[in-house]
C-alpha cells in the first residue's frame, strides 16, 4: 500500500512560513463591508459563491467556516489546483464573488476587490485598515494559510534540530526576506519541538 498517513507517517521539522489570508469580494457585487455580505446572504443564501481550490483546500475551508460562524449558505466553486490562475482570472472579472486570497494572489486585483476582513488575529502592514475576521465576526476562528518542513517518524532529533536550524537560516538571507515579505508571508521558522 502507497498510501500515506501524514499522522503515522511523518513528523514536524519546522513551521517555516506563514501568510494570512484575506476576505474579498469583487467590487461589481456592491458589498462594502463583511455586515453587508452576511445580510445580504441571509436574504439570499447561495447567491454568493466563493471560489477555491477544491475541496478541503485551505480556501474551502475558510468559505465553510465563514459560513458556519455568520450562520449564512454560500456556495462553494471548486477549481482543481492545476487551473489556479483561471481561477484568478475568474475572481479578479466578477465571474465568482468572493475568495479568500493571501496577500500575493490579492495584490494584483487589489483595485477591483472590497476585502473585507484579513483572516488573522491582527491587522496586516499591508491593509492597516481591514480588521481582523474575529473582530467583525467573533464567533469565527482565524488560521493562515503556513508552510513547513516533515521528516519521517524516526527522523533523528540532531538531523531534524539541523533541518529546522538550516532552513530558518535560508528563509532568513537578506535576497531571500525581502521577497517572501512581497508576497506576504513572514518567516516563522519553528523547532521539531516548537
């Protein structure tokens, strides 16, 4: 069997990066605020569809737990991950409403989105003024979007320590910093333990 169990199978090595993700919302769609888009969903549930990667990608399941914490019914187009830009291009023309991009995929048609709360616990350098999802929202959870390195079980602790040692210290190059922070990711940089 080639299945594998990334439980059972692997281990952690290190968190290495990480990227919130961002609430937006074509601007044809005339919804200014993350209110505005749960009034408009309760009175007329399914109209709004969020595109994503498929299902049980990270941006499925940042529509699903929107939905569960406004208590709203969106709907959910999957793209597969081979076809992400059409999936873009799809977003950024109006043709579906709502993703929840990182700041990466938001920038490009950051004049033609309303974003309406950054997915995370605090604001973005970025977008100042978007409040974080819990703030507007308290009963969702954020999460980001991170990045990192697995061993297999086993791996020896000095080789995993080395691992992690190794790659925060690539993440952290002064050529390599500045163009992670572009796209909005921050180097986190974990332990095997931490």
């Amino acid at each position: 069997n080639m299945a594998f169990d990334i439980l059972k199978d692997y281990a952690p090595v290190s968190l290495s990066l990480n990227s919130p993700s961002y609430i937006a919302i074509h601007e044809s769609r005339g919804i200014n605020t993350l209110k505005e888009l749960i009034d408009y969903a309760k009175k007329n549930p399914g109209k709004i569809e969020f595109a994503t990667t498929g299902n049980g990608s990270y941006f499925h399941l940042a529509g699903e737990a929107l939905k569960a914490a406004a208590d709203i019914d969106l709907l959910h187009v999957p793209y597969a991950q081979a076809n992400f830009p059409q999936m873009l291009n799809d977003w950024s023309v109006g043709r579906v409403a709502m993703f929840f991009p990182t700041w990466a995929s938001l920038k490009p048609s950051l004049s033609k989105m309303k974003v309406l709360a950054i997915i995370d616990r605090q604001p973005s350098k970025y977008l100042p003024d978007v409040r974080p999802v819990n703030e507007l929202l308290p009963s969702y959870t954020p999460f980001v979007v991170w990045w990192g390195f697995f061993g297999p079980v086993g791996l020896p602790g000095p080789i995993a320590t080395r691992i992690a040692a190794e790659s925060k210290k690539a993440l952290l190059q002064p050529d390599v910093t500045p163009r992670l922070d572009d796209l909005g990711m921050t180097v986190v940089g974990s332990t095997p333990v931490a």
